[in-house]
C-alpha cells in the first residue's frame, strides 16, 4: 500500500500487560530510535544490525544498571510500523517497564497513544484499515472461531475481495469515461451486466455479516423464569462453575449475574435474571424489570419451567409476555414427579440442571436459532463482522443499485458515473483509502497502548 503521512517523532510505551511476569516488553518506533537507544544500553557491541537481537544492559544517566535485557533491532522499512522499532526485552513485573520508558521518555520519545504503533503501521502503507481493525479483533477474541477470522482478515483475505471489487467499478468507470472522452474511437456500451457482477460480489459479502456478527461479537442468551425453577443452576451448569448462588429460597437472584461460553466457536454471555412473578416488594420488583429489560434485549431467551409444580400464573404471564422465534421453552427438574402439564402447542426442551441430564439437547437447539436458515460454513473465510464495514457494503451496494436505475430509465450516462463513483468511495472507506481522520482517529482509539 502507498504511504499516506510520515511521522518524525519517537513513540515509546509498554506493549505487555502490567503485572508479574516473566518478561516485559518496551517498545519504541521512530527514526532516531537507534541513536536513543544507544544512550541507555550498554553492551559488548557498537555496531548494530536491523534483526538482530543483543544482550546488555539499561543503564541510566548515573550508569547505573536498570535491568539486564535482550534488545530486538528492527530497522525501516521491515517493522511492524516500517519506521525503526526497537523492541527492549526486561523482566517483568511492575517497576523494570516502567523504569526503562521513563528513561526512554526522559531521553527524548513521548508517550505512544492508544494503536499507534498499529496506526502508524497503517499510515506507512504497511497495513489498511481493514487490516489495522483486524489487529484488535485478534487481540480481543474470544473464541478460535472469531480469531481465526480475524487472522484471515489480518492476513488480507476481506481486503483482497474489496480491492476486487473496486479494480472492477474503476474499469466500468473507465470505459464509460473512455467512451464519453472519445466517442470516436470507443462506443457507449451497456454496462448493466458488469455492474451486476460486481453487485453480486457485494451482496455475498453482505449476506455474511449476520454470522459475521455473531462471530465477532457473540450472542446473549437471557434465561427468565419465575423463582426457584432452577435459573441459577441451569447458569451453572452451562458455565461449568458456581457463578450464581443456589438455594431454595425464592428471590436469591436479585441483579443480572453474567457468564460466558463457548458454543461451537461461538461467544455466548448467559444472563441469569431474578425470578419473574408478582410480588410487593420493592427491591425484588427491581430486580424483575431488570430481568424483563434483559430478556428483551437478549438474541435468545431460555424460559424455565419447573416439572415439579404446576403451570400456575406467573408462567402463564411470562407466557404471554414473551412470543417471538427467539425464545427456546425449557422444563427443568425433569428428575423429580411430573406437576407440570404444559398448554398444547408448546415445543419442550426437557432438561435437569442438577442431574446434568438435555443440555446437549438445549445446547443444539440454541445453535438452530443462532444460525437459523443460514447455512453456516466455517470454512468460510471471509465474514463482514464490523458494523463500519457493513454500512459502507450496503452504500456501495445502493449506489451500484442507483446506477442501473439510470441506465434502465435511459437517463444521461454521466449519472451512472455518478453513482459509480460513489459506489466505489464507500468500498474505498472500508480499507481506508476515502476515509477521514476523525474515523481513522475513533479505530486506534479502541486499541491498547503499546499496539
Ligand atoms: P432460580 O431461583 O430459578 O435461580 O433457581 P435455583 O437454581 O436457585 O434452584 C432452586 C432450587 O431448585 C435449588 O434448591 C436447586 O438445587 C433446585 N434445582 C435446580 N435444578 C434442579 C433440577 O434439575 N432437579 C432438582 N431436583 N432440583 C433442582
């Protein structure tokens, strides 16, 4: 990619977590890293070469001896950020990192913001922005799912496609413009087809970024029911630990206790609500507007019934409360007698939280509605999972739409330039090439210092 601005300054900051560790990285990019470099390490060498590492010491201005460290040289253009990178290995824990930059920063670098390194590895050419965003994902992923398509998205597979379809506009653009420069040599021809083909390349894309969505930022599954069906527990046991505190006595659950697994790649966060029924009292009734809240806003909602009492009128109005496809009906206890007789109509997953006895089961049914009718192919390995990226397809995609309207009402061909053009700036947004500072800006604002 083509460099857009060259920053001169040196940026410095710790890239590990700050905590005990074993080691602890210091990095700084920027021309005249090496010279700072050598102001504050001292070792057996003078002469030192681009991906080489050495051995030594920090020492400040008193010479006196910091940590002893391995220094990794990455000289322009081949770095992380093509300027000079100087990665300083020292060991971990809080106070070595924090010594050697603040001896960095007192020699003349200042503090990197959050990504900037990332940041200026784009504004080098080294990344777009497709790329750049994609460095977060693989930091912040949790599932091998959701890193690996954030991987093939580090390694340019989205951005392979989206250049595809800009080369394909630009050579509509082209030709129309060709045709209208010199309407001697070239004839205006129907282009409909060909914006077509690169429309139907959109919409694939598009058509991924549901279970791009999902993929990338998991799914929340609200379990309601009325106290003591065994909320707490099925949480449980779906996390596989004591998150939530069971006990007998109804309306232990009072705030939103949260847990997070993994189905099949996917990232799901369970939500145990308090128990839903009437009551008069006060701090409960919060507790139950939360949970209501909750399951409205869940993609997925558990409703719990309890085999061992009867169906009474708190189920029958979290019945009528909630009547959408996203809600699975489960019945748990199923170790204990049958009270329990459900309306007609009503599909039961069976489960006994305590017995560990249909989770399978639930947790195949949880899958059906994550992925509903879409064929979900994991080998897939080009997901849409950023809204940014979404509506910048969709604009592109309305305005190819907008383009054939012209040619089919036989409207002036440079309206279909027009709406070509725009086609291809919105497609352009998405790896950065018509994009502004101030989105630029809100993307590495998201990263962590030291990336
Ligand atoms: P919540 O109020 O809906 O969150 O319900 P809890 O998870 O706190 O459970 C209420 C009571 O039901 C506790 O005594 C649990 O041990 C019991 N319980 C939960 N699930 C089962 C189950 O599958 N079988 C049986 N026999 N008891 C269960």
């Amino acid at each position: 990619m083509e460099a857009r601005k060259i920053s001169d300054d040196i940026i410095a900051a710790i890239s590990t977590p700050i905590g005990t560790g074993g080691i602890g990285i210091v990095r700084m990019s920027g021309t005249g890293s090496l010279s700072l470099l050598k102001k504050i390490f001292k070792c057996n060498c003078n002469d030192f070469q681009s991906h080489h590492i050495y051995y030594g010491s920090i020492v400040d201005e008193t010479e006196n001896i910091i940590d002893e460290v391995l220094v990794n040289i990455m000289l322009a253009p081949k770095s992380y950020t093509r300027e000079d990178v100087i990665e300083i290995n020292c060991h971990g824990g809080l106070l070595c990192v924090q010594q050697i930059l603040q001896l960095i920063l007192n020699s003349g670098a200042r503090l990197a913001e959050p990504g900037e390194f990332t940041k200026r590895a784009y504004l080098n050419g080294r990344l777009d922005l497709l790329q750049a965003e994609a460095v977060i994902d693989v930091i912040n992923s949790k599932t091998n799912l959701s890193k690996q398509v954030a991987v093939n998205q580090l390694n340019g597979s989205l951005s392979n496609k989206i250049n595809e379809c800009l080369q394909m506009i630009l050579d509509i653009i082209a030709r129309i413009e060709a045709a209208i420069d010199y309407p001697d040599e070239y004839e205006i021809f129907d282009v409909s087809q060909e914006i077509l083909n690169v429309s139907e390349k959109i919409k694939k894309l598009l058509d991924s970024a549901d279970v791009g969505k999902i993929i990338h930022d998991g799914i929340n599954i609200a379990i309601v029911g009325k106290p003591n069906v065994g909320k707490s527990s099925l949480l449980n046991n779906l996390a596989q630990k004591d998150s939530a505190i069971v006990t007998d006595i109804p309306g232990t659950t009072r705030d939103i206790i949260c847990e997070y697994i993994n189905i099949d790649g996917i990232s799901a966060k369970i939500l145990d609500t308090a128990g839903i029924h009437s009551t008069e009292n006060v701090v409960e009734n919060l507790g139950i507007e939360k949970a209501k809240l909750c399951a409205q806003n869940a993609d997925i909602i558990l409703l719990l019934f309890d085999w061992s009492r009867e169906f009474d009128n708190d189920d029958k109005n979290l019945l009528s409360f909630y009547n959408s496809e996203k809600i699975l009906f489960v019945v748990n206890k199923i170790d204990l007698p049958q009270k329990f007789f459900a309306p007609d109509n009503l599909q039961l997953i069976k489960i006994s939280a305590k017995k560990n006895f249909g989770l399978d089961d639930l947790r195949k049914n949880i899958k059906k509605i994550v992925f509903g009718k879409n064929i979900f192919d994991k080998s897939n390995e080009v997901f849409v999972c950023n809204v940014r990226h979404k509506t910048a397809l969709k604009n592109s995609y309305d305005s190819l739409m907008r383009a054939l309207k012209t040619i089919s009402d036989d409207l002036s061909i440079d309206l279909t330039v027009i709406d070509l053009r725009d086609a291809y700036d919105f497609l352009g947004e998405i790896i950065g090439q018509s994009v502004s500072d101030k989105i630029t800006d809100e993307i590495f604002s998201k990263f962590c210092v030291g990336k």
